[in-house]
C-alpha cells in the first residue's frame, strides 16, 4: 500500500523558519519525482515546486515563483523521506502543505497534509 | 508560469451531464491534469494528459481538448460528485506548474 505521511506543521512567527517532511512507504521512492503543493484556509490548490528523481534526473528541483529563495526541497532516498524547508515564513505561507507523489503532472499518490500558521 | 481559468462554480441535477472548462495560453498545447478534491480530504487525480482516466476512476469522467481549453465532463452525475475540481498543466519545458483557480461543483 502506498502511503505518503507529512509531519512537521507548527504554529510559527513570521520570518522564522520550519521544515516539514513527507515520510513515504509502498512504492520505490528514489525512482519518483515528489511535490509539494499547498491550499490556504478556503482557498484553491496551488503548487509550490518538486524534486526529480536522483536517478537520471539530478534531484533537480523547481519552485513556483512565490516562494523561490525563501523554501527548499530536498530528499533524502536512503530514509524514504522528502522535506520542504521553508525560511522567511510570512503570513500567506499559512495553508495545509500536501506532498504527492508525482511522474509529470500525475499527482496519483497524496497525504492527508500537514497545517502551517504564519501568525504573531 | 501562466494562469489557467476556471468557472468559479457548476451546478447540475443529478444524473446530468457536468462540463468544467480550463483555459489558458498553454493549452492544449500542453498537457492538462483533473484533480477532485472534497472537503477535509486530500485531492484525487481524474485524468491525465488531457484524456487519460487514471486507475478507479468511474467511466463517467472523462477529459477532451479544443483549440483552447481543456473540459472535464461528469456524465450521470451522482450526489457523490460534489466537490471542488481543478485542472493543472505547467509551461512548455515542464519546469513551472500551475493550478486553475477550482471550480465548485454543487448538485442540485
């Protein structure tokens, strides 16, 4: 069974720092690509970046031009795991930050998401 | 990246037929993605790559293109189908993607 599990999310002052992480089971992880995607309360899906796959592809990674230089994402094949490390955090950052497994723009494979509030 | 619209809300009877557009100016030059998401749940890919219906999918979702858009239809719709549905695509080297604003489907 494939299961994608996000932790991490925090209540966290603005301009501080968080990392969340997407523990994943079921499938070979070093062979797909992971994205993060994020909704803000009553608000629509909107991407933020993805990693490639190490193998092949350089575990490049892509950002959506609003949080390009404040978040990273990285993988780590040998723990299953992928992380988003967000810096700089302001108020519109708050949402629920899911991870997907990803080939392209097949998003077939989500977690329930992790909630981060940006707030003084 | 460039944007993609969607009609912010449908609403149709049940067993009609439900139609939800995205447009936008790489498509359908590149590919679109369905997504349905219902409250509190994470989102669920529909299609792929414009007309591909992913695994589990009901036969009643399917996707076609135009010159300009990409449409979602819901054929028979059931109660079970109310929830949001966003299209996805990204630009031309794949290295920017976006989301359509979602469009709210209500059943009568």
């Amino acid at each position: 069974e494939v299961l994608l599990v996000e932790s991490g999310g925090a209540l966290v002052q603005p301009g501080r720092s968080l990392r969340l992480s997407c523990s994943v089971s079921g499938f070979n992880f070093d062979e797909y690509a992971m994205s993060w995607v994020r909704q803000a309360p009553g608000k629509g899906l909107q991407w933020v970046g993805f990693i490639r796959s190490n193998k092949g592809y350089g575990g490049t990674v892509e950002y959506d031009a609003s949080v390009k230089g404040r978040f990273i994402i990285s993988r780590d094949d040998s723990k299953n795991i992928a992380y988003l490390q967000m810096t700089s955090l302001r108020a519109e950052d708050t949402g629920v930050y899911f991870c997907t497994r990803t080939f392209m723009g097949r998003y077939d494979y989500w977690g329930r998401g992790t909630l981060v509030t940006v707030s003084s | 990246s460039s944007e993609l619209t969607q009609p912010p809300s449908v609403s149709v009877s049940p067993g009609q037929t439900a139609r939800i557009t995205c447009s936008g100016d790489t498509l359908p030059k590149e590919y679109a993605y369905w997504y349905q998401q219902r409250p509190g749940q994470a989102p669920v890919l529909l299609i792929y790559e414009d007309t591909e219906r992913s695994s589990g999918i009901p036969d009643r979702f399917s996707g076609s293109t135009s010159e300009t858009s990409v449409t979602l239809t819901i054929s028979g719709v059931q109660a079970e189908d109310e929830a949001d549905y966003y299209c996805l695509s990204a630009n031309s080297i794949g290295t920017s993607w976006v989301f359509g604003g979602g469009t709210k489907l209500t059943v009568l």
